[in-house]
C-alpha cells in the first residue's frame, strides 16, 4: 500500500538558517517524537530507530536513512528511507522530497512531498487512516522544526561579543525532549477531529 503526503508549513526564521538546520539529519530526526539517529554510515547514510507507544503495546522500528540529491541552489533534498518492525511482521519505506522557501526577509515555509510504501500490519490500516496518522505526526514535527529553527534565527542576530569584548561562545539550540510516538494519542486526536466536523456538518 502506498500513501502521498504533501504538506507546507511555516517557518519562524531566514530561508538560509531553516536551511542549514534542514541539511542536519540527526537534528531534524530529534524533532521527530520516537525518532532517534543511532549510528551514522558512509555516504550519507544513517541507521535510527522509530518508537511507537499504542496503548500498554510499545513497537519500535529499525532501518536505514540515506540524503541524496542535495541542491544548495533550490534549498533542497532527497530523503530514501527503509526500515522494518522488530518482529518482522511489517516494513516501510520512504521517497521524501524537502525544500525551503523563502517567505520575506525572516520568514520562509517547509515544503515535503513523501511517497511511503508499507508492508504486512501495518498496511492493514488503509490509506485513509495513515494519510490522517501522517497529517498528525507530521504537525508535531513542524511544531519541533519550527521551535528550533527560531532558536537558531535568535543565536545569529544575537551580538557577536560579550562584555570585555571576548567573542561569545556558540550554543547550539536545545534539542527537543525525545518522547516516544504516542499511537493512542493520534487516534484520540483523529476521534476529535471526525466527531468536531460531524457535528459542523449537522449544525450548518
């Protein structure tokens, strides 16, 4: 089963610093809730892991992401990624195409557009539960994007010295609170929002 996702979201900083923290494959994997970046390979490959809490049920996924196709001028990449259940009983892969684009002087929009291939359980879903899963997981990504990309806008307008005239020491911004992907939460979340536009309908 196959699943299209196309999303933007906006960004709080410069074009060029969302960027360069978009070019950071183990940051951006901290902003993903459950993901984490556990061994960098050659050729801009990483292995990683992705943790899903459903319940008192916890799955945790392992595989392979590789950045291709990395063009400076557009502000864009490639992300090929592949990975399978501890289990064995399901597998994944990702065709994620990502830019930035400039929105004014301090703001800018992230753009993705993703083809995801699964296998075994978790195709069972079906396509309209994971494109909704998706748009939920994808929006708690943004909002960690978004926080951290800001923090690096606020450290490059920040003076360059401090007091006595010493150069000021570069911090890196703090990375978000790793947290493991909550599937019951998603599906109460879905729950809300079915019962939040039936009820519109029924009113209009």
């Amino acid at each position: 089963m196959k699943v299209q996702v196309d999303k933007s979201y906006p960004m709080p900083s410069s074009a060029e610093v969302a960027w360069e923290f978009l070019q950071d494959l183990e940051a951006v994997a901290g902003c993903m809730p459950g993901a984490k970046i556990n061994e960098r390979l050659e050729d801009g490959r990483y292995k990683g892991t992705v943790t899903v809490k459903v319940g008192p049920a916890t799955m945790s996924f392992r595989g392979e992401v590789e950045m291709k196709e990395v063009d400076v001028a557009a502000r864009s990449l490639r992300l090929l990624g592949k990975g399978t259940d501890t289990t064995g009983s399901s597998a994944a892969s990702m065709n994620l195409v990502a830019r930035i684009e400039a929105d004014g002087a301090q703001r800018c929009n992230l753009v993705g557009a993703s083809e995801v291939s699964m296998s075994g359980k978790a195709a069972a879903f079906g396509g309209r539960m994971m494109n909704a899963v998706a748009d939920k997981i994808l929006e708690q990504f943004a909002a960690n994007f978004a926080s951290r990309v800001a923090a690096l806008q606020a450290q490059r307008a920040a003076p360059a010295t401090v007091e006595g005239g010493a150069p000021a020491a570069e911090a890196k911004p703090a990375p978000p609170v790793a947290e493991e992907l909550n599937g019951l939460a998603l599906v109460w979340g879905l729950a809300k929002d079915w019962l939040r536009g039936l009820f519109s309908r029924k009113t209009a």
